[in-house]
C-alpha cells in the first residue's frame, strides 16, 4: 500500500494511492499520517478497506511529506563506501547518527528553498525508513519488523555549515524544505528487501547519481538495532540511510544548487520526486 498526505502546508490530509496510481481521501479514517496514526492499527484498517469506497482526492492536490512531524528525523552519515571516498573521508567503523530538524521536511515536489547567500548547497538521493511499531534496543534479526514503510528522502545539505570551521552537520541539513520525503510512503510488505533497491537522482536531466542499497555500509536493519540501542525509536520516526557517490561536492570541480535547477529522484519501487530549486 502507498501512502500519502496531499492538501496545501499545514492542512495535510490522509491518503493513498489506488490501483489507478490515483489519490483516495481516506480521512474517514484517519485524519493523518502521523506518530498516532502509524502506531494505532489505523494503517491495517485503511488497507482492509475497499479502496474505491474513498473519495478521490482533487485534482492537482499537492502532495505533502507522507510522515507528519515525525518524533525524530535522522540522517546517517557516509554509508556507502563510495560516498565516503569521494569526500576524502575513511568509511565509518560504526554508524554516524545526525538528528535534525523535522521542521526540514517538505513536499515532494515543493521547491528547494536555499538560504541567503547559500554557495554550496548539495544534493542526496537517499532510502528513508519510516517506524511503525516502537523500537527499544532492538535485535537486529527483528529490526525491520518494527518498519511502516519506506520513502524517498533528499537530504540537501549546505556544506559550508556542515563541514566548515567546526562543522555542524545537523544545522547545515536543517533549514526548512532541505528534507523533501515521498511521494509516497510504500507499506513494509511491498518492500520485502530493502538491500535490494536502485537509487538515481538527476540534475537538469543529467544522472549525478546511480547506486545500490546493497552497498551500504551498515544495513537498514543494522541501523535500527544500532539507534534504538542508544535512543528509543516510536512510530513516524524516520531514518534517511546515507546516500551513495555522485553528490555535487564529489564533482570535478565541485557542483552546487542554484536557483531554477530541477531535480529529479528515484528509488525502485518508492515512485519520484521532482524538486525546484530557488531561493540563495
């Protein structure tokens, strides 16, 4: 099952994605995707339902992030080998954990908005794995039971913050619209290896980046025992996994973000995202 959230900023409500590929309202349902919702059996409800049974959704209905104010938003850092080489960095013995902003999130196709003065800005084409059932120091054979579903994540990140100086990572991947996640977010059962999956993000129509979910360093399941052994992880809580090489500071020269650049995502099975950039 794919589900969504479409309505302006703010006024978001539940849906999902019928046969057709069109949006259903179910908010007879449930009113949102939310920590609640994903958490009380109102997804088990909505998938015994008869999908035609729900209003469409309107035409043209933006579609928000599929996860509404998640508890935690976090990034994991360098976790695929080459990434890690590209950025002149050793692949990490045990995994890098970033908590930002859930306050980053937007759209899927909302545009990208860079911060005054943005000069590097960057791009990253990543699997996010969104909670479903609380995870407190998890075994790694059982992690993924504890998985809702997965999205597609853009973990955009403004390099100057992150790396320059003393480096904040977390602020420099905090600044609102640097999270777009979805379109949608497909049910754990449609997804059945999530090791198994191509990642692909293009710039102005030029592919930047192309990998595998196979090589991660750490798996999804890995980093989920991994963090709820540190940190309880509940429902809506969404990990975005590490991107693969290709991002823009890994160019020859270096390429950043500017205004009026499209991007465009994929990842096997999870739909695309289609971003606009603006702002800087």
């Amino acid at each position: 099952m794919k589900l969504v959230r479409f309505g302006k900023p703010g006024a978001e409500r539940a849906g999902m994605i019928d046969v057709g590929g069109a949006v259903r309202d179910v908010s007879r349902i449930v009113r949102d995707w939310n920590a609640q919702s994903l958490g009380d059996g109102s997804l088990q409800k909505v998938a015994a339902a008869d999908a035609a049974g729900f209003p469409p959704a309107p035409d043209g209905a933006r579609l928000g992030a599929p996860v509404a104010a998640p508890g935690k938003l976090i990034i994991i850092g360098l976790n695929y080998a080459a990434h890690a080489t590209e950025t002149n960095a050793a692949a990490p013995q045990q995994p890098i954990v970033v908590l930002i902003s859930p306050q980053a999130l937007c759209g899927p196709n909302d545009d990208i908005i860079l911060p005054p003065g943005s000069a590097k800005s960057d791009w990253e084409v990543e699997l996010a794995v969104v909670i479903g059932r609380s995870a407190n120091n998890v075994a790694e054979a059982d992690a993924l039971s504890h998985v809702a579903g997965y999205a597609i994540a853009n973990d955009v990140s403004e390099r100057e913050v992150q790396l320059q100086g003393a480096g904040q990572w977390g602020m420099g991947k905090s600044f609102p619209t640097f999270a777009p996640l979805g379109p949608w977010l497909v049910t754990a059962d449609e997804i059945p290896d999530p090791q198994n999956l191509t990642l692909t993000l293009e710039l102005n129509g030029k592919v930047r980046q192309q990998g595998h979910t196979s090589d991660m360093i750490f798996t999804v399941a890995q980093l989920i025992s991994y963090i709820s052994a540190i940190t309880p992880l509940h429902p809506g809580d969404t990990i975005c996994t590490g991107t693969p090489p290709g991002v823009g500071m890994g160019q020859k020269p270096p390429e950043f973000l500017r205004a009026g650049d499209e991007l465009r995502l994929t990842v096997e099975g999870l739909g695309e995202q289609r971003c606009k950039v603006a702002g800087g």
